[in-house]
C-alpha cells in the first residue's frame, strides 16, 4: 500500500555518504506513507484510496459520513442491506429533550444511525438502553432527528419475520417471508411423520384444528399417516362454521392408516345436535383425495368403521375416496332426524364427490342413511368390487351420479331405504352404469321422478366369495313400484348381457313390478337382450308380479311388452245413442243418471254403457266434462252435477235464453284415487222430462274424462 521510494545507485567516493542518506530519508517518508494493520501509526488518508478493482476483505465495521454506490449517494432513509432489516424513527428537536424511543431494540449501539439535520452524529454523543437513546446534548430546537436501527438476523436460527417479501405485481403489499409461509398450512408444521410407523394422530388433530380455527388453507403431503380411529372428529355444535381448504397429493399417495381396528370412523365431520329446523352447518371449502386402510385382522362387525362419516355440510367438495376392507362404506351419511323425520337440520347437500371407491368393504363405497338429508349433491365416479353391502344407498333428493362401476358386491347396486320416515327419494339422475355380477341391481320402492340413463347388466354363473353357492347374479335387476304408496315419473334404459354357464331356470328376475297397482304410473323402461348364453329370452321372461292398474310403457327394442300408459292415461269419450229423458225435478236421485250408453273413444273396461259409469284406474288428477242438448222454454232451470262415489264433486245450475236448443255443460278437474266412480246427475224444472235433440252430432251430448 505503500508509494514506492526512489532510490539512487550508491558509488563509492566521497558522494556516496550523501546518497546513502538521500536513499534512507525516501524509504522513511515512503514508510509514513504506508497503512498500518498494528494501528501504531494514525493511518490517517491524505488522498482517495483507489482498489484497482479489487475487494477489500474482512472489513468488520465501516464508519463513513456519507456512502455513494457507482457514483449515486445513498441516504439513511433508503439503506438497506442483505440479512438485516433497518427501521427509521424521526423526531423533531425541542432543544431540551435528549431521550428518544425507538420501535425496535437495537441490543448494540453499532446496530444504530443516527442523523441530526442529515449529519451523521457520532456514537460517543449517545447511549442506548432498551428501547432508549440518550443523547449526551439535547438536538437543537426545530431539528431533525433521524434514528435508524439495523435488526440483523441470526445466521444460525430461523428468522423469516425479518426477511421481506413483495409478490412484485402492481398494487402488491409487502409483507414478511413469515407472514407468506403462515399463509398455508402443512401437515409436516405439526410433526406429522406419514412414515407407515409413527402415530400421526395428534399431528394430524392439531392440522385440521389450526386449519378451522383460523380459516387457512392446508396440505397433507404424500405418506401413510398412522391414525387412531375416531380421534379426527370436528364438530360445529350446530353453529355455522367454514370448512377450510384442505388439499393432498391424492388417495394414491396420501393414506390414513388405522393402527388398530375399532368400531368408529377414520374422520369424522358432524355438526351437533339441532335447536330447531333450520340447518347449521359446515360450508364451502374442500378435503382432497384419501385412502382408507384398515389394520391386519378382521373388520367384521365394525359398521361405524367408515372412511368419512358426514353430517350437516353445504357446498364442500371432497377428491378421490377410497377405502380397501373397512367394516363400515367409504362415505357414511348419518341417520339425524329432528323430532323423529325432518332431516333438513343435518343436510349434506349441495356437496362435490370426486370419486367414491369401495374395496371388499363390509358396507358399500356410499351409503347414505338420512334419507332426503341427502340433497343437490354430485358423485362424478363410484366403483365397488366385493363389497358385502352394495355400491350405493340412499338415492335422497336431486343427487346425481355421473358413472358407476361395480361388481361382484352383495347387496343392491343402487339400494335405497323401505321406509319413507325422513321422506321419499326424489329426483334421482345416473348417468351411465356397469353392473357385473351384482346380487341385485336398481331398487325404486319408494323413489319418484327419476333417470336412470344407460344401465348394462351382466348376468353371470358363477361361485364368488359373497355367492358361494352359485347361480346367476343379479337375483334381481329391476324393483319398481310400491303397492304401499305412490311411484310416479321414472326412466330406465337398460342393456342385459347374458353369459352362459347355467340354465334358464337359473336366471334371476329382470323386473318386478310388486303388484303395485294404480300406485306405479307414468313409468318407461326400455331394454335390450344380449344372449349369450342363447337362452331364448322372450318377453314374458321380463317381468313379474305386474298389474294392470299400473301405468307402464315397458319396450324390449321398441317392441312392446307392457303397455298401459294410454289405457291408465284414463281417456273415456261417451255420448247418448239417441234421444235420452232428463227428467223434471228429482235432481240427485237414482232416475237422474244422465243415459251417456255409447262409448266413443277410450279403454272399453273403463267405462260401463250400461250403467253410464266410469271407473277411475289409479291415483291421479284428472279433466271431467259433461254436456247435454236440450230445447227448454225460456227461463228453464237446468241443474247438472258430476259425482265421484255418493259425493257431488261439481255442479252447474243454468237457466234456458231462448227456446231454442241450447248446449248445457258442468266440469272441472280433481283428485281422484282408484277405483273411484264417476257418473253425471241432471233434471230441469219444466214440469215434465224432455228429452235431448234427436238429430245431434256425436259431440252435443258427451262425457270426456281424462287424466292430466
């Protein structure tokens, strides 16, 4: 760092003394010019110190009055400086006060600035204590003050609350690195392990904990969470309350794993006990796809063993579901009833299942016991193999599921309850179905109003786990109709592939209609046989326990089977075969049936000719009209009725305008249940019978009964 000394070549003679000396003063005047690392010398610059580009190295503290980088001057105000976060506060002189507070503690007085009117002030005019700085002189009056305090981090810990962090687009807040981690939450921040080993349960409890009480969003990474049953149970205590976001690598890497086998459910999410009607409940937010896993040994027994048990939620969406081998379904609904059958207080509705997949479960991939507390809910994909229960039960209200994918399970593909104590499935839509070796396919007892897309099902011969004495599966494909209540609007189209392996008389049924009666109306099935096995499979080989009373359009390929749709559509066109007598007086009695004795148009067993009677086929509303013709003095009275049973259920009184023929009318529109008899009542007060014209067209005197 020296200035390197000019230096003469010593000759011998009497000069060479003097230059010597020459020699030893440069070399003393270069040595005075030099930096000293011992500090022995003042090291005092008397000119700019220029590094020719090179650093300067293991500098512990700069002390400068003022800093410029390529030339720009940097002001206390902007400083700042990697692994440290500085913090400004600025006064203005009294020219009394000399303590200050300062927002952060600086701990050493090397980690603060300060500035009086822009000029630095050096450290030996303050102190600091705590939060305090005192100067040694009170700032003058009016002036300046400037504090800066530089927080520095610990290398050797973590420090993200004095990191910052700005996302970078327009408008974006900055904040800390800590505040942005803290903005999600992770499985892995409780101590959750996922190694197939540890016991995850109480970190698992303290994630979803944290996740709803504060309403942020978390993550299950991929592993095997070891989960003691029935410990992840959240339950809002009937208050409102938001179902967080919650998101995992998928069922096929993120599984819970029961460490023993009990009877309760992997995770539970219920939401008290109801005060009232009115439902409070879970809302929004989601849970990502799981796989249920039970511990080695027998789950026999264990029904409330489910994947998720669920009760009152609304508008939460849910991944892909599995479970292998529970005692219990993979999705549970509760059975919750307030004052013993209103559901609607633990709805699960209006929720988003991914896919449900049930394994060799001794209940069913999704199993709903809370009858129409089930509603407006979507299943993209359900598939079931050997399960001891089914697919799925409990078809609820307005559900649909796009696909399903099941086979060899015991049970009902699609079951639903036997009884309506929390009310009556509705409005259910299926997509499009495979049903391969079910023992029992679809069952509509007590559903209304529903789709059943494409449904195919494969008959198969065969000696399963769950049939170990053999025989063709499904036993049963189709239950329709209920002879305790009324089943109205259902669609069905289905394929039957039959395979070969046993006899005819081995088949099971294709459709039972179970003697319903008038109680199953407005019903279309459309089917088509695939015989494989060359069975010879002819229509009266398609249904059983069918009555006519029931309203059924049933098509094998557009060739009919059953068709009652027209017949209990219930049309009837009657009219007189001539002049009929409508007596005077007597309006009620038995010698006023009006004589309606031709039917026109219509079913022949519906209406009697010769006792002018209609016979109502099955429940329903239905349009009733009768007329009469008839040429009356001016001022007659005309009274008609319309009687279901012994009761009048319209009438008409009318009074003649002219004498000349005029059209009397009664109508109207009822209620009506089977078996009802319809007949139409007349007199007029003229004193004797008249009779209707005889030179009248077909349409002057009828009856038209039609149900709508």
């Amino acid at each position: 760092m020296a200035k390197k000394p000019s230096v003469t070549t010593v000759a011998s003679g009497y000069y060479g003394r003097q230059a010597l000396n020459d020699n030893f003063e440069a070399l003393r005047d270069a040595f005075d010019n030099t930096l000293s690392r011992d500090g022995s010398t003042p090291n005092a610059m008397g000119a700019d110190l220029d590094m020719n580009s090179n650093d300067i190295l293991n500098a512990q503290t700069v002390n400068a009055e003022s800093l410029r980088l390529d030339g720009v001057l940097v002001s206390s105000s902007s400083l700042s400086a990697t692994g440290a976060t500085l913090y400004s506060d600025n006064y203005t002189g009294d020219g009394s006060t000399v303590a200050y507070t300062m927002s952060y503690q600086p701990f050493i007085k090397d980690n603060t600035q300060v500035y009086i009117d822009g000029v630095y002030q050096n450290k030996v005019g303050y102190s600091i204590s705590g939060t305090t700085l005192t100067f040694s002189e009170a700032p003058p009056l009016n002036s300046d003050i400037e504090i800066v305090v530089a927080r520095s981090l610990n290398v050797a810990a973590t420090d993200a609350s004095n990191v910052g962090y700005n996302q970078g687009g327009t408008g974006a807040v900055s904040t800390t690195v800590e505040a942005k981690l803290q903005e999600t939450v992770s499985v892995k921040d409780f101590g959750a392990v996922g190694d197939g080993v540890t016991d995850d349960t109480a970190a698992l409890k303290a994630f979803f904990d944290e996740c709803i009480l504060t309403g942020k969003s978390g993550h299950i990474n991929a592993g095997t969470y070891m989960i003691q049953l029935g410990q992840l149970a959240f339950d809002n205590g009937f208050t409102d309350t938001i179902w967080p976001n919650i998101t995992t690598d998928g069922y096929f890497s993120t599984k819970f794993k029961a460490i023993s086998n009990i009877d309760a459910p992997f995770i539970s999410i219920t939401n008290g006990t109801a005060t009232g009607p009115v439902d409070n409940v879970w809302r929004g937010g989601e849970l990502g796809g799981i796989r249920f896993i039970p511990a080695s040994g027998s789950t026999v027994g264990l029904t409330s063993m489910h994947g998720l048990w669920l009760q009152g939620l609304s508008g939460c969406n849910f991944g892909y579901m599995r479970a292998d081998g529970l005692g219990g379904s993979t999705i549970h609904i509760n059975r919750a009833l307030f004052g013993g059958n209103n559901p609607d207080p633990y709805n699960v509705t209006s929720c988003k299942f991914e896919a449900v997949e049930g394994n060799r479960n001794q209940g069913a991939a999704f199993y709903n016991d809370n009858f129409v507390g089930f509603t407006a809910c979507t299943i993209g994909y359900l598939r079931a193999i050997e399960n001891v229960n089914g697919a799925f039960f409990g078809m609820g209200a307005g559900n649909r599921i796009d696909v399903i994918s099941a086979g060899s399970c015991g049970g009902w593909a699609v079951g639903d309850q036997s009884v309506v104590t929390g009310g009556a499935s509705t409005r259910f839509f299926l997509g499009l179905a495979e049903f391969d070796d079910m023992e029992y396919g679809i069952d509509t007892s007590i559903c209304s109003n529903s789709d059943f897309g494409i449904v195919r099902f494969v008959h198969r011969y065969n000696f399963g786990p769950l049939n170990p004495s053999g025989g063709y599966w499904p036993r049963l494909a189709l239950k329709i109709g209920n002879p305790a209540r009324t089943v109205t609007g259902m669609r069905f189209y289905v394929i039957d592939r039959i395979e070969a392996g046993g006899t005819k008389p081995d088949l099971g049924v294709f459709a039972d209609f179970t003697n319903a009666g008038g109680n199953l109306s407005d019903t279309h099935i459309d089917r088509q046989i695939l015989d494989n096995a060359s069975f010879g499979i002819s229509n009266s080989d398609l249904f059983a326990n069918f009555n006519l009373n029931s309203a059924v359009r049933y098509r094998n390929i557009r060739t009919p089977i059953i068709d009652t749709i027209e017949f209990h559509g219930g049309y009837v066109r009657a009219r007189n075969s001539g002049a009929v007598a409508i007596p005077s007086g007597g309006f009620t009695g038995s010698s006023n049936w009006v004589a309606y004795d031709t039917q026109v148009e219509g079913n022949s067993t519906l209406f009697d000719n010769s006792t002018y009677e209609y016979t109502v086929p099955a429940n329903g509303t239905y349009r009733i009209s009768a007329a009469l013709n008839l040429t009356l003095s001016a001022g007659t009275r005309v009274r008609m009725a319309i009687y279901a049973d012994s009761s009048a259920i319209f009438s008409r009184y009318a009074y003649a305008v002219t004498a000349n023929a005029e059209c009397y009318t009664v109508q109207g529109t009822s209620y009506l249940t089977a078996g009802t008899i319809i007949k139409v009542n007349a007199d007029q007060n003229s004193g004797s019978g008249v009779t209707t014209g005889g030179t009248l067209s077909v349409n002057d005197n009828y009856l038209i009964i039609e149900r709508i």
